[in-house]
C-alpha cells in the first residue's frame, strides 16, 4: 500500500474534512447558545451585564471546540463516508483499487491535522480564554474579588485583604468544602497602615465559618512587631466560598504545561494530585483516543455499502461512540478509586476499540 496520497485521498480526505467542520460548527454553536441562555441567569450580579455574558461565552470558544471535536469527528466522518456510499462513490473508489483500509488511512490523516490542532489550541488558546473568561466574570460579578495569574487570588471584606496562592474544592464522603492554601490575611488600620499579617498555610470552609491551620500571625504596633503562631484560628468572615470556588482554576481547563507544575507542587507537600494526574494523562492521550474512536467507527459507515441504510449506520456509530466515552470513563474512574496508573487506563479502551474495529473489517470483508 502505498502512503504517498493520491488524488482519491485528497477527494476522500476534502469530503470528510467537509462534514467534520458542518457537524463541530453546530455542535459548538449549540453549545454556546446554550451556555449563553444559562448566563442570562447572572444578569444582574454585581456589574454582570449581557455585554460580559457575550464576551464570556466568546472567551470559552476555543475550550468547547476542543472539547466537541471527538463527537464531531466520529459524527462528521460517518456521514462524509456515507456520503459517498449513497451516491455510490465509495464503490467506484473501491473498483480502481482503493482498499477499505487505504480508506480509513485518508480519513485517519485528515482527523489527526485536526486532532493536533485541537490539542494546540487547548494548550495556548483555549486554557488562555478559560482563565480570561473566569476573571472577566468574577471581576464583574464581584467587585471585592480579583485573580492574579503570579499572586493568586485577592479578596476583600472591610480592612481585611485575603490572598490566596491556590486551592480547590475537597469532597469526602459525600461532603465538599473549600481549601485555600498558602493564605495571608492583610489588616489596614483606619489610619493606613498596616496592623497584621496573618500567614496560615490553609483555610477552609467548614460549618458556615473560616478555619485557619498552622497559623503565624505577626502584630505591628507603633513601637515593635509581635509574633504569635497557633495549631488553628476561627477567621470570623462573610466571604462567599461559593465566589470565591468559582475563581480557582478547575483541573480540567488547565493548560498541561500548568497540570504539570500543579501535580508536582502537590506531590512535593505530600497532598493529593491524582485529580490533576487524570486530566493530565487525558490530555496526553486524547489524540490517540480521537483516532481510535473513530477507526473503530468506520467499518460502520461502509456497511451502508451493502445496506443502504446511512441512518441506520449512523445511529449505530454514534453508539458504539458512546459506549467508548462511558468505557473511557469508567476505566478513569477505577483508576481513581483503586489508585492506579492514569497511563492504564486511557490506554486500554483504544486498544479494546481498534480491536473491536479490526475484528469488524474481518467481518464485514468476508
């Protein structure tokens, strides 16, 4: 079989390339209109104004393209293939020669230029939007909040100003609640100047108040600095966690440049970052996992060659599709529970899927 593309790959190739965009500009379109009806329910908070809504939305697009692509891509190369099987081309592709696995070559390519756009874009534009469009929203929303991308995140409640490096939210059985870490709590004295720097290395959110751990707290007075340091304090505060949860930078919108730096600071201060590991390896393997999900829906859509039934292969593709994100899933999930290797388990459901694809070209050959 020869690799250098023909001009029936380049054909093949522009036919799917073709019904991959129609299919992902919808699916993203849909999604934004979506996402956008459900920010009109913060119209109002603050400074949050349809304009911001807009601009929100528009900061996200590159993530949601990334994130619709596999849909698209299984979606949009079923169709371009059944395409050409209703109109008889594949059949014609078929008689001058074209195998059905130099077929499936044409359209690997074209999804992989796609694929490792997506992943560009992820890691440059889209974690980029995300972040811009978390700031936009909570420095609208509220107008004593602010992140920082070096200092963290700044907050304020009367002469008390909060920084906070990270955190994120915990949940153990069944109860979640927010952890900054690496927190200094700034107090300004009426006159203007500083009266206390309060470092604790956490602050969580427990039962309606702030608790402060492993905490020094040093005093300024006219004539000397105190220090007092404490196992834990109760932080008497109104600050809405739930406002301030909505500005840390959630794992799976990280770039993974930045998931790297997050797993490694965790695991140097012996705290856990297999939630960090799973989005991590997920990026890794998401090119493969986008090919061999659609590799193994292939053998799909040439079998409308016999049938004639485009709908009805379809239908079963964007089955077999789902099965795979439920199995992907399912395999992260064990994986996290049983704590073992993230590599594992997003490398067996491929492996099971171009299986199953190629036990189906058997089949559908014979």
């Amino acid at each position: 079989m020869r690799l250098r593309p023909n001009l029936h790959d380049l054909y093949v190739g522009r036919v799917v390339l073709t019904t991959v965009l129609l299919v992902w500009a919808v699916l993203v379109g849909l999604d934004v209109v979506n996402t956008l009806a459900t920010e009109a329910g913060d119209l109002g908070k603050g400074n949050y104004t349809f304009g911001h809504a807009v601009a929100y939305v528009a900061y996200t697009v590159p993530r949601r393209a990334y994130t619709m692509f596999p849909t698209a891509a299984v979606i949009g190369a079923l169709m371009g293939l059944g395409q050409l099987a209703t109109s008889s081309e594949l059949i014609a592709l078929r008689a001058v020669g074209l195998s059905r696995r130099r077929l499936s070559v044409s359209v690997a390519i074209t999804l992989a230029l796609l694929t490792g756009l997506m992943v560009l874009g992820m890691e440059t534009v889209g974690a980029w939007g995300q972040t811009q469009a978390d700031n936009l929203k909570t420095s609208a929303t509220s107008k004593n909040l602010a992140v920082a991308k070096y200092s963290g995140l700044w907050a304020r409640e009367g002469n008390v100003f909060l920084n906070a490096r990270n955190g994120d939210e915990r949940m153990v059985d069944g109860h979640q609640w927010l952890q900054l870490r690496d927190v200094r709590l700034y107090e300004v004295a009426d006159d203007g100047r500083l009266a206390s720097i309060v470092h604790a290395a956490t602050a969580e959110h427990l039962q309606g108040s702030w608790v402060l751990k492993n905490v020094l707290r040093t005093t300024f007075n006219e004539r000397s600095v105190t220090q007092q340091q404490s196992l834990g304090m109760r932080w008497e505060s109104e600050l809405d966690p739930v406002a301030l949860a909505a500005t840390i930078a959630r794992p799976r919108y990280m770039a993974a440049s930045d998931l790297a730096s997050s797993i490694d600071y965790r695991e140097r201060n012996g705290l856990d970052a297999r939630e960090y590991e799973d989005v991590y390896w997920g990026r890794w393997f998401y090119p493969l996992n986008v090919l061999a999900l659609c590799l193994a829906a292939i053998p799909f859509a040439f079998g409308s060659l016999r049938s004639g039934g485009l709908g009805k292969q379809l239908f079963f593709g964007i089955l077999f599709a789902l099965g795979f994100w439920l199995l992907q899933l399912q395999f992260s999930r064990l994986a996290g529970a049983f704590k073992l290797d993230f590599r594992i388990a997003y490398l067996l459901p491929p492996i099971l899927m171009l299986g199953i694809s190629a036990w189906l070209f058997r089949r559908r050959s014979s």
